[in-house]
C-alpha cells in the first residue's frame, strides 16, 4: 500500500512541479516577442490559470507526503542512519522545513495571483512565485534522490 501511495504521491509532485515552472517562467521571463519558437510559448502563458491548481497539488502533495511519512521514519531513515549517510537524512529535514514554509506562503501567492491584479504587485508576485517554485524543486529532489538511496540499499 505504501507503494502505490508513493507512487500517487510522485505523480503529484511531477504535475505540481511542471505546474509551477510553467508559471515561475511565464512570471519571471515574460514573453517580449511574437516567434513560435518553443521556448517563446512556453514562456507566453497566463500564470493566473495555475494559481488553483498549483495551491490544490501542493497541499494534495503535502498531505499525501504527511501521510507516506511514517513508513519513511521506519523503514528508510534506519537505512540512512546504518549507512552513516547523514547528508541525505539531513536534506530530508530540511525538506519538511522548507515545504512547511511553502505551505505558509500559499495564502499570499494566492491572494497576490487572484485577488491583486496591479502592476505594483508584480514583483511581489514574481518573488513568491519563483520562491515556491524553488521549494518545489528542492522537496522533489530530495525526495526523488533519498527514494532512489533506499532502492539501491
């Protein structure tokens, strides 16, 4: 069972982080030109499409990775700590803080997303933006590389 949750739970993660970039590049480097290039269309989103879907997979990640957590403590992190390997364990730490920090920021990016649309709060919204994505990018490597440790141990 917790198998096919962590599975769930790493689909979300892939969704919300595909999600996050899309909106932290179309927010941070906005699109100045009219080219079909890739790149060009990538960049060429509304963010504010995003905004309910990133808040409604962080928290269904979050929950979902609250819920995986005790198998984590038993069966993977006694595999650390027998390894010696403390720079992985302690990443992990650090990836509960930080994801608790995004959980704490989504009512501003919310509100700055949907409820404050002018142009003085852009920089707010592209600072929390890029902020949660990179809390995004940091909890899935963590979690993608310590899953990838206790595969191989």
């Amino acid at each position: 069972m917790t198998t096919v949750l962590l599975i769930i739970h790493s689909l979300l993660a892939v969704t919300l982080l595909g999600a996050i970039t899309h909106q932290a590049v179309s927010v941070a480097w906005p699109r100045r030109d009219r080219s079909a290039s890739f790149v060009a269309s990538f960049r060429g989103v509304n963010g504010m499409t995003y905004t309910n879907a990133i808040v409604v997979l962080f928290l269904a990640t979050a929950v979902l990775g609250s819920t995986i957590y005790p198998a984590y403590r038993l069966n993977v992190r006694t595999v650390l700590q027998r390894l010696h390997l403390f720079g992985p364990e302690g990443s992990f730490e650090i990836k509960e803080h930080f994801v608790a920090i995004g959980a704490g920021l989504l009512p501003a990016y919310w509100y700055f997303w949907k409820r404050h649309t002018a142009e003085s709060a852009g920089k707010t919204r592209m600072a929390i933006t890029v902020l949660l994505a990179v809390i995004v990018w940091v909890a899935f490597l963590v979690g993608h590389v310590l899953n990838n440790i206790r595969g191989l141990a």
